[in-house]
C-alpha cells in the first residue's frame, strides 16, 4: 500500500513529542524514519535554543533553494550518532533533478547516496509548505565510503552497496 505524504505527515507528527528524550536546550522540529540495510531508525532534526541553530535550513543561491535537513539519534538528553545529512536542490518549488544527497555516520561507519558515491537517493514525494513545513521521501543505494577527519569521502573500492529508504517530517523554522 502506497502512503500518501498527507498520512504520512499525520502518521509522523506525534513521533517527535513521543519520542522526545533531549534536553530543554533541544527541540524537535522534525522525525527522519529511515530502514537502511533492512534495520529501522528514528533520527530527529532538532532546533539548538542555546545556540540558535536549527539542523533544518534553507538557502536562496542563484535561483535555487538549498534545503539542508541534519537528524541525529538521542544519547543521554544530547544529540549523538548516528547521524545523517539530506540535501535537496529545489527549483520553482520542486526537487530539481529529482534526487536528494543522503549522508550516514556513525562512529565507524560512513555510507553515502551522493554524487560522490555515483549515485544520488531518488526522491519519490516532496512537500513544502508556507508555513515551512516539509515533507519528503526518498529511496536508493548507499555506498560504503572511506572517511577522513575532514568530513571528505571516497567509495570503498569493493564496498557492498546498502538499499536506504526513508520520509521526513518537520519544520524549516522561519
């Protein structure tokens, strides 16, 4: 059965309030479930009260709009891994090339869906509302890539690709 964004944001809504364990200095303002290699997970997109800095974020540049959506697991009230990082090139409102850049980390692990992987995460519905509310879903492969501490990566030569899918709900604060 196919699940319409609209049930799909009213299935997801109540997750963050459930499921909200961070500290005051946190507040959820989005739920990324995903199953990636057949295992489940529920990250959170968070708005930081202390630093204001929210992981969902929009920037205008040069008639695109970069959406940047961060979700991070909960450890002991704090933000921790694994994380995981989407990204997606809006043009008149809508995914430009119809892909999203996914990124995976945990302490010893890094998959990627992007154009350094060789293959972005197809991006199979995608909302955003005036009122900043944001919705998406997205499904590909993610490839086992090697990384330094300066965050850049490179494919594993030989690496097992990893099948992802995933939906996103929030909020890009405004």
């Amino acid at each position: 059965m196919r699940r319409t964004p609209l049930a799909l944001a009213a299935l997801l809504a109540a997750a963050p309030v459930a499921a909200q364990e961070f500290d005051d200095a946190y507040e959820v303002i989005g739920t990324l479930e995903l199953t990636l290699g057949g295992e489940d997970h529920t990250l959170y997109a968070l708005n930081d009260t202390e630093r204001d800095r929210a992981y969902v974020t929009a920037q205008d540049s040069a008639g695109f709009t970069i959406v940047t959506i961060s979700a991070v697991a909960e450890d002991d009230g704090r933000p921790a891994r694994p994380f995981a990082t989407l990204l997606a090139t809006l043009e008149d409102g809508a995914v430009a090339d119809g892909t999203v850049s996914v990124d995976w980390r945990t302490e010893d692990r890094v998959l990627m869906a992007n154009s350094d992987s060789g293959a972005p995460a197809d991006v199979t519905d995608f909302s955003r509302g005036d009122d900043g509310a944001i919705t998406l879903s997205f499904s590909g492969e993610m490839q086992p890539m090697e990384s330094g501490d300066d965050m850049d990566a490179s494919p594993i030569e030989g690496g097992t690709p990893v099948a992802i899918e995933g939906t996103f709900t929030g909020t890009l604060p405004q």
